[in-house]
C-alpha cells in the first residue's frame, strides 16, 4: 500500500513537471507581461521595471550611509544590510508568491485549463528575475567598499538556489490552503512581516538568544548562510545547509504534488 502512494505521487509530480516543461515558454512570457504590466501606460515603462525593485534598496544604503547600521561579523555595515536585504525580499517573494499568484490568476488558468504549477513558476520566475537586479546593486556596493571572495560568489549562488526551494516549496503549500482558507493567506503576511526583525537582514540578533533559537527561523538561516558564503568563501555548519536543502527539495516536490492533487477541487474556491 506505502509503494502504491509512493509511486502514486511520483506519478503527480511527473506530470506537474511535464506541464511545466510543455508551458515553459508561456512561462516566460507571462513573467515579462507580468513585470510590466503596471508601467505599461506610463512614460517611463521598461525604466520602472528596473527602479522599483531597487527601490527598498536605496532606503537601506541611504540609512547605512548615514551610519545607522553598524558593521557584524567582519562585514562592512553597508554591504551587510544590502547583501541581507535583498536575500529577505528574494525567499519571501518565493514564499509569498505562489499564493499573489495562485489567488489573482487562478480563476483565469482554471477556466483556460491552463495549470496552476506555470502559475506559481511564472511568480517564481519573476522573484528570481527581480533577485538578479537587486544583485547589481549588491555588486556595485561591494565594488566600493569590500569586495567579496573569490570563491564566495559561486558558493553564494549554489547556497541561495538550495535554500530558496525552502521557501518555495512553503509558498506552494501555503497557496493551495489560503485558496480554501483565506485567513492563512492574511496570518502569513501578518507572520512575514515580523518575522523581517528576527532574520538578520539589518542586524545580528542579541547575543543572549541561542543560536539555535535565531535559526530556528529559516529566514534568519538563509540570510546568514549566504551572506557569509558570500563574503568569505566558507560555508558554515554544512551539515545544517544540507539538512535545509534536503527539506526543501522535499517540500517542493510535496508542494507540486499538493497542487496537482488539489487542482480540480481548486476550482471551485477560485
């Protein structure tokens, strides 16, 4: 019986994939109408595509210029809370996002039996699109006051991939249940927003509070884990990272299956 729904949903998960891969340029397309779908009448169009995700970043240089946040852990002040910052909007964009996207769109892709797996990969895609824009600012930054090593923006890049499907296998999950239960959906921003001070983003939490207890938030982990991967080249407490990215990878797959299993009763709630 345990091999049949073991096999059961491998089966699920496989077409979700195969849907994916058989919408995967309508994915990209709605990514870029999606992204310019506010400024489309306006007269700077494809220049507000750019600004506005850079936008929260200016704020924190400008409070860091105005030496409001302090250096930790051996990283310039600046770079500390741009690097964090734009960490915090990429995981919670990957969380968030499937249920912006799921509860907007999901009504159209149902009655166009379109499949709600390329909507979340299009929320998904647009997250990653505006990370790599922020990451320009980020380089820039870091061009001036201290440069990153070598080996730390390769370790970055494979440490953000690994921990973002945390988030996004979260988001799936989360979506399908705030299509039946809007409340989730509300507690989750509510959640999300406090859960920005407790992250590391801005500052190191008090020494006073155990390690364990700050990255007991996977916010908090994911944050510090890549930032330092970043900044020197060294990934600590390895044995946690895998244990994180092996949760994702599964919360992931679980959330694809979720939602494949989920969508023809989704409709009605859409």
């Amino acid at each position: 019986m345990a091999k049949t729904r073991v096999m059961s949903s491998l089966q699920v998960i496989a077409a979700q994939l195969a849907k994916l891969w058989a919408y995967r340029w309508q994915i990209w397309v709605d990514i870029t109408k999606d992204m310019i779908a506010d400024s489309s009448e306006t007269a700077g169009r494809f220049l507000w595509v750019i600004v506005l995700p850079l936008v929260p970043l200016g704020v924190y240089i400008f409070l860091a210029k105005l030496r409001v946040f302090a250096g930790s852990d051996h990283i310039d002040g600046m770079v500390y809370v741009v690097v964090g910052a734009t960490l915090w909007y990429h995981y919670t964009a990957l969380f968030l996002g499937p249920m912006s996207a799921i509860v907007g769109k999901g009504k159209v892709a149902a009655q166009s039996r379109y499949p709600l797996a390329a909507v979340v990969a299009t929320a998904a895609g647009q997250a990653w699109v505006e990370f790599f824009m922020r990451l320009v600012v980020c380089a820039v930054v870091m061009g001036f006051l201290q440069w990153p090593a070598p080996l730390g923006v390769v370790l970055f890049f494979a440490v953000a991939l690994a921990l973002s499907l945390v988030f996004l296998g979260a988001g799936i999950i989360l979506a399908v249940f705030t299509v039946a239960f809007k409340d989730v959906g509300k507690l989750a921003s509510i959640a999300v927003q406090y859960l920005f001070f407790l992250s590391n983003v801005l500052f190191p939490l008090p020494a006073v509070i155990p390690q364990w207890a700050v990255w007991s938030n996977p916010f908090a982990f994911s944050i510090d884990t890549a930032r330092w991967a970043l900044m020197f080249g060294e990934v600590p407490h390895l044995p946690l990272l895998l244990g994180f990215s092996f949760a994702g990878l599964l919360l992931t797959l679980k959330g694809l299956h979720f939602l494949g299993v989920a969508e023809p009763r989704l409709a009605g709630h859409l």
